[in-house]
C-alpha cells in the first residue's frame, strides 16, 4: 500500500515528515531520507500493534442546496437571496441596507466566467 506524506524543510535545516489526517504521525530529522525512514517505522509500529487500513464506502447524497461558485454570482443574485431571508428586525435591515450601499460604490467585477 502507498499513501501521500508530506516532505518539507524546518526552520533549523531539518525535515519534518508527516502522515496528514489518517495517521495523525510527524516526525522532524536532519534530512530528508531519515525523516522519511523514521516516519515509516512509526507507521509499521502502528501496523505491528494492531492497526488496520480499511476502506469505508458511504452512499453518496447532493448537498440540499446547489453550489454557486463565489466568482458567479452576481451582485443582483446576492441580493436576491438577502431577500429571500427571513427578516431579523430593524438592525437587519439597516445592515444590509448599508451593504447594499457599498456595493453600489464598488465599480463591476468582470466575470472570469463569462
């Protein structure tokens, strides 16, 4: 089994090694090959005592609401969903007034998408 490490310098001219999220191991070494070596026994220590890889596969399910790339929207839909939430009050209202203000000020953005 292969799984991605990450390699990268320290500030005392060593290196440090680490598993990421999985294994939750970094190890720090004068260079490059050692931190990578020391990171490997400490995975085959885990393996040796008892751990397990397995694969867990889960049912895929959409996100309830489409996503809309933040370089998308448009200041036209933003508002339009602003307006779309349920009303907070007066403070809320004067709030996204003053937003709506701003962004009058702001010149266009071009779309990259377009």
């Amino acid at each position: 089994m292969e799984i991605p490490i990450v390699v990268e310098p320290t500030g005392d001219n060593g290196f440090r090694a680490s598993s990421g999220g999985l294994w939750g191991l970094e190890i720090e070494a004068p260079t490059r090959e050692e931190a990578v070596a020391r990171l490997r026994e400490l995975i085959d220590r885990r393996l040796e005592s008892g751990a397990e890889v397995v694969g867990l596969e889960i049912r895929s399910q959409p996100h309830p609401r489409p996503a809309v790339p933040r370089s998308r929207l448009k200041v036209g839909q933003l508002n339009a969903f602003l307006e779309g939430l349920p009303k907070l009050g007066e403070d809320a209202d004067a709030f996204l007034e003053d937003i709506r203000a701003i962004r009058r000020e702001l010149p266009p953005e071009p779309d990259p998408w377009a």
